[in-house]
C-alpha cells in the first residue's frame, strides 16, 4: 500500500486535529459520522448535539483563499445542512489555518457559515489540552504591536482610485508586493524599461527562488520576473491592459508571468484575453484585486504562505478552461 502524498498527510493530520479541537468549540455532542455517512454528504466531520441540532464540519489544510473556491465551500455545506436538516438545527462551520480578510468572510457570513480560523482552533487546542501539529502553519499567538499588515491596509483604504491616486497606488502596489514576496523574491525594481524605452513595466521582481511555489511558477510558467502592471482606475479592466502587460512579457525578455493589480478586477472582455493568452502564447496573467491582496495581507499575518492564493487563482483559472 503506497503512502499519501504531503498534501494529503497535511489534510489528514488537520482534519484529526479539528476534530479533537470541535468539543471544545461545539459543545458536548457524538459524532455521527456512520449515521450519515460523511461520503454522501461531502462533509469532513459531522457532529450531533444532545439537543437534536447538528454541526456540519469542513476541515481544510488549504486555506480557501479565492472568491471562487470559498463559494464552492459554501455550496458544498449548503447542500449538505439540506441533507440531514430534517426540522432541526444545522450549523456549519469552516476550518482551515489560515485568515481570512472580511471582504472574504463575508462570503461565509452570508451563507451563515462560522469560520475556525487557525488562531481559534489553536486557542482552543491549549484550552482544552489538545497537541497542536508542529507542521501545518499554524499560527502561534498575535502582537500586541501594530503589524504592518495592518498598516498596508490602511495606506490602501486612504489611496483614491482614479488619476489623482495613481502614483500613491502604484507606490503602495511596490511596498506591499515586496512585504509580501521579498524574499523569496527580489526587491522590486520600480518603472523599469526595455532598451528602447518602448515598453515601461511598473513594477518587476526578479525571481531567483531555489524553493517553494516561486521556483515551480519559473520552472513551470517561464516567470524568471514577475511583472505587474498596476491600474488605479475605479472601473474593470479593459481588454487594452491587458494586451498592454501582455506585450511586456516574452520568453526571451522578462519571462512568460505578470500581475495586473487593480482595484475592481477584470471585465468579461479582459477575462478572455488572459485566457487567449495563455492558450495561445503561454502567457499567463493573473490579476489581483484589493480584495485579493487584502487576503494576501491575512494569509502573512496568519504566518501562511501568501502565494497559495496565486496558486489556487491559477488552478481554478486552468481547470475552468
């Protein structure tokens, strides 16, 4: 019998981890795994109270961190709390060791979803008296000191859209991206030009990663820099800018991979020329909303990898091709 991957030894080992934590979170209660079957109902952990009422458990070692694939979550639990409602009380909750930003949350919050985010289910570990797994970048305790996390979040919100926050906006996308990414990443290089001053790039970090998700996007996606175009407009994205990144990037230049951060997101129309350019050149662009980065800034308070988002905005961006 062959082992499990890591990934698949990661998920196992937090999803005991969960369900040892749950008593303490849930009240007394049995699980009820063979009475419903956790196959059927797509579910990790389902618990039963003394009360009747039932507590539906996701455990993710993952952090869903994409709009996309919280939505799926939520779907998921709502189909299950569907399954095995029969008039009672049906409570969901997601697991995962991550944070998660409000903007986030409240996808979960409108699905009436609770989020055990790691700080709580670490809290509750030492409460209760539960080992917490030294493996799964968990995190350890908070500051009392103001994070910097915090502080890109504010500089954010003060930053208008539009022209008159243009430079403001593009300085604020050069600190956050090297808070974020430097290191592994290089520091940013800030409006750097081709030789013939044709094509302007706002921001690259040169990638010289020797591990992790950076070194597999140069092996795997040509991202020997990661260029990023930021655009302050308050509307979408157009098909332009994108064809504008687009243009900076060439296999035998800076590399195959760029960013457009944005403060809305793309349009429809920009949507199927990132695809086109992928499916046609091998040029992969991923845009980054303030959404998005303000998810990037809990998943590196939170002492998780920042780039999981990246990785599951390009999974899904793939697999939905």
């Amino acid at each position: 019998m062959s082992e499990p991957n890591p990934s698949t030894r990661s998920g196992l080992i937090f999803e005991d981890f969960v369900r040892d934590v749950a008593p303490h979170l849930v009240g007394p209660g049995v699980e009820s795994e063979a009475v419903y079957g956790p196959k059927d109902l797509g579910v990790d952990i389902v618990v039963e109270g003394p009360g009747g009422e039932v507590t539906l458990i996701e455990a993710r070692s993952d952090t869903p961190a994409t709009r996309t694939r919280l939505t799926l979550v939520a779907e998921r639990l709502r189909q299950a709390a569907r399954a095995v409602s029969r008039g009672r009380r049906v409570n969901l909750v997601l697991a995962s060791p991550g944070l998660l930003s409000d903007e986030r949350l409240e996808i979960l919050r409108a699905a009436d979803i609770n989020y055990w985010n790691g700080l709580k289910l670490v809290r509750a570990a030492r409460e209760a008296g539960v080992s917490v797994p030294s493996d799964l970048g968990l995190p350890t305790g908070v500051s009392l000191v103001k994070p910097p996390e915090t502080v890109l979040r504010q500089r954010l919100q003060a930053v208008p859209s539009g022209t008159g926050g243009w430079f403001a906006y593009q300085a604020w996308c050069r600190d956050v991206l090297e808070f974020l990414f430097h290191p592994p990443l290089n520091a940013p290089a800030y409006e750097s030009s081709t030789q013939n001053r044709h094509n302007r790039r706002d921001i690259v970090l040169p990638n010289y990663a020797e591990f992790g998700y950076w070194r597999f996007l140069r092996s795997h996606y040509g991202a020997d820099y990661v260029v990023v175009d930021a655009k302050n407009s308050g509307s979408h994205v157009k098909k332009a800018d994108v064809l504008q990144l687009a243009n900076y990037l060439s296999s035998h230049g800076a590399g195959l991979f760029g960013l457009i951060m944005c403060r809305k997101g793309v349009d429809t129309a920009a949507q199927w020329t990132i695809r086109e350019q992928w499916t046609m050149h091998r040029k992969l662009i991923v845009s980054l909303n303030d959404e998005d980065v303000l998810q990037l800034l809990e998943a590196k308070r939170s002492d998780t990898e920042p780039e999981a988002l990246i990785r599951q905005k390009i999974e899904d961006f793939r697999l939905g091709i």
